[in-house]
C-alpha cells in the first residue's frame, strides 16, 4: 500500500519527468495506431474488394470481340456453370408466330423473343414492368407457376398500359390437365410498343399458343431463313415498357430461359444461347477459377481467329481488379516488413527513456536504500511509476486512434515499458548506495 501511494506522490511531484513519460507514451502508442490502422484499412480494403470491383466472367467467341448475340452450346453453358461463378445472367433468342389460334389470323404477329433467367437481364433496356419487381424476378426465373398466377379481370378490358393499375384474377389452366400436356404453358411479358404499333388486343392472362422458330443466319450476319421447332402456349403474365432510346434493344417478348429451353429440349433440338456471364464469388482465387476453365476446355482468346458467333472462349474482366489488388498487397507487405524494425525502434527508445529518467534519480535512491529500503519496494516503485504514466499517455492516444488494434497495441506497448524498466530499476536497487558519500 506505501509503495502505491509512493507512486502517485513521485509522479505529482515531479511534473517535468512525468509529463514527458506520459507525452512519450502518447505519441509512441498515437503513432503505433496509425501504423497499425493504415495496416487493418488494406486488409479491409483487399477482402472487400471483390464487391466495389466485381470480376465478371463472360462467354465470348474466339476473337473476343463479341458478348452477346452468339451461338452458345447447352454443353459450353453447362461448363460455364461448372466455375464455381454467382449471379449469373444467361439468355437465349428465338424467333416466333404468336396469336390465339391457327385459325385467327387477324391476331397472330411475328415475335422476336429473348428467354432470360433473371430480370438483371434486361437492365440494358431500362424497362418499367406492370408487376411488382419481385414477381417479374420469380417469372423470369422460372419460380412462377403459371397455374398460381394472376390475371386480370376481363370485364374491365383494359389496355396493356393500364395494367399496372389492375388487380388480378385467378388463371384458369388445370393442373391435371397441365400436367398431361407436352408442351406445358409458360408466362411471358410483352414489350407494350410491340403489342401497340400492331394494334393487338392482347391482355395480362391470355392464353397465346406459339411456333418457334430458329434462325439461320448468313456469313454477315443477317437472318437468312427459319427452321420450325416446336409449337407451345404462353401465357401474358404483364407488360413492359422502355424508353425509345433503348427500343431497338429491348426483346419484343421475354420469357423464362428454362420454359424455352424445355421446348427446344421437348423437340429434340438444342437451343443455342445467346449470351452467359456471371460474378466472380471470390476474386482473390482468380488462379482457381482460370485452373477450372482451363480443364473445361474454354480457349483463350484469339484476335487471329476467325470469331463469327460461335461462343466457346471465356473472357474474365480482371485487369483492373489485378492492378488494384497488386497494390494493396504490395502496401500490406510493406507495412507488415516494417513490422519488426518498428517494434525494436519502440523496444530501444522505451530503454533509453527509462535508462535516462532513472539516472537522474539515483541520489534519491541510494538515500531510500541507506535508509532500510527493500530492494524489491524500490524496484515495483519505479517500474509502477512507469505503468501509471505509459497508461495514461497511451490511454489518452487510444482516443484519437481508429481500428480495432487499439487495446492490443496499449497492452504490447505496456509490455515492452516494464521489460525496459525493469532492467534499470533493478541495477539502481541492486547498487551499492555507499556510492552517495
């Protein structure tokens, strides 16, 4: 209890020497918090930068020239899957005769239709949908029953742009029946300018049955002909609308990518995808992911090539990303070689500060050790001073520090304050104190 009560009279009384320990711990410890925090920042920064810089990895043909409007296998799009990607945004085109019937011709048009899996599919066009964001996801998907979905009420015979004002009735189809037939029914959503400047009459819940078709194309790319696939029923689910800027872009119909695969699968015939792409899930495996596409035979590209629309090559967007990452692994290695010269830099000072301070008390130490001092009392009471003040300085640092490597920085630096105390007090204790006279 008197060597406590010491320590506080010792640091009250000698203002100079305490303020400067506590000023010493204040800056080693402020100091040691940037040190440490700019350190937590990159590390922070290189795990999280796959999400403010996604890696995107994109079928493509050979040249690499060419993302979408392409001729991709079932097999390549099954391999493409395989990666081990997320997020991933594939669609599909097709050509069609659409109406109510062989027999009403007045209300049968031609159809360019775009089977997607997901409603990012279609950010490009910009479109405003007449249901709810998460319904259009679930039809697109596929989740949506056609059998459990709603249509509109048909005595209000609405047009297609007031059909987000409408409420839906129950859909008509038997799931038995459903069930039993071989071609099932899908949704689709309509582009409202599609459905207007052929003045159809076509509303949210219509049964429309389909022929689809593919299209052959010639060596510049134009559409040479059609081959008859299959014929099937859509049902109209709702409407979209786009800006007339992105009008050219935007699909007459869209539907689900699996019902239009399951027709072209149905018929015997593989459907040729138009585009596949998909996120990175973790970009700092980039190697895993290119070791995966190597073995699934996806060729680099090759602006040598002959390119066309055939997809088979695989383009991963990863410079940036590499550029970015290289250089906050580079700081982080940095940071982290400093590491030690740091800690020996801390480690001398703190014992040249201590060895300083104490050497200053020695007349008042021999005269504690002539007057029956214990050695051990003596030794706690300066190594004590020390604590009390690299505690508060460094306390005090902690307040202007940011990162979660604040307490364990305070407890390294208090460490390293009583081994190169301890040293010196000790000698001083152990000394003969004759050495006053």
């Amino acid at each position: 209890m008197f060597t406590i009560k010491k320590i506080f009279i010792n640091i009250t009384r000698n203002k100079a020497r305490s303020l400067i320990l506590a000023a010493f711990s204040f800056l080693t410890v402020f100091f040691a918090g940037i040190y440490f925090g700019n350190l937590e920042q990159n590390q922070n920064l290189l795990a999280a930068l796959g999400e403010k810089l996604p890696v995107t990895a994109a079928v493509t043909n050979s040249t690499g020239d060419r993302l979408t409007g392409l001729d991709i296998t079932e097999k390549r799009v099954e391999l493409f899957r395989e990666l081990g990607l997320k997020d991933y945004v594939i669609t599909a085109e097709s050509y069609g005769n659409i109406g109510f019937g062989p027999e009403n011709t007045e209300q049968r048009a031609s159809v360019h239709l775009t089977g997607i899996n997901t409603v990012s599919s279609m950010a490009a066009w910009k479109p405003e949908f007449s249901l709810e964001q998460a319904q259009v996801e679930s039809i697109l998907s596929g989740e949506e029953n056609p059998e459990t979905m709603f249509t509109q009420d048909r005595e209000n015979n609405t047009m297609p742009e007031q059909a987000s004002d409408q409420n839906l009735a129950n859909a008509m189809p038997n799931p038995a029946q459903a069930n039993q037939d071989a071609n099932p029914i899908g949704l689709c959503l309509l582009n409202e300018s599609f459905v207007q400047e052929r003045g159809l009459s076509w509303q949210a819940g219509d049964v429309l049955d389909i022929n689809l078709y593919r299209a052959l194309y010639d060596e510049f790319d134009g559409v040479s002909g059609f081959v008859e696939i299959t014929s099937a029923e859509l049902k109209v689910a709702g409407f979209y609308r786009t800006a007339p800027e992105n009008a050219l872009e935007a699909a007459d119909l869209v539907c689900p990518l699996s019902w239009l695969a399951g027709q072209y699968r149905e018929a015997g015939s593989g459907l040729l995808y138009s585009s596949a792409k998909g996120t990175v899930e973790n970009p700092l495996a980039l190697n895993v992911l290119k070791s995966k596409a190597e073995k699934a035979k996806f060729p680099q590209v090759d602006i040598q090539s002959v390119g066309g629309r055939p997809g088979n090559a695989l383009v991963i967007d990863d410079l940036f990303f590499i550029r970015t990452a290289s250089q906050l692994k580079s700081s982080i290695h940095l940071l982290k070689l400093f590491l030690a010269p740091l800690l020996l830099l801390v480690t001398g000072i703190s014992a040249l500060v201590s060895f300083f301070a104490m050497c200053h008390r020695k007349r008042e130490i021999y005269l504690e050790r002539c007057m029956g001092r214990e050695r051990a009392a003596i030794a706690a009471e300066l190594v004590g001073e020390n604590v009390v003040l690299s505690l508060l300085g460094g306390g005090a640092a902690l307040l202007f520090t940011e990162g979660t490597h604040g307490p364990v920085i305070l407890a390294a630096f208090l460490g390293i304050r009583i081994v190169t105390t301890l040293a010196p007090a000790v000698r001083l204790a152990m000394e003969n104190p004759m050495k006053i006279f």
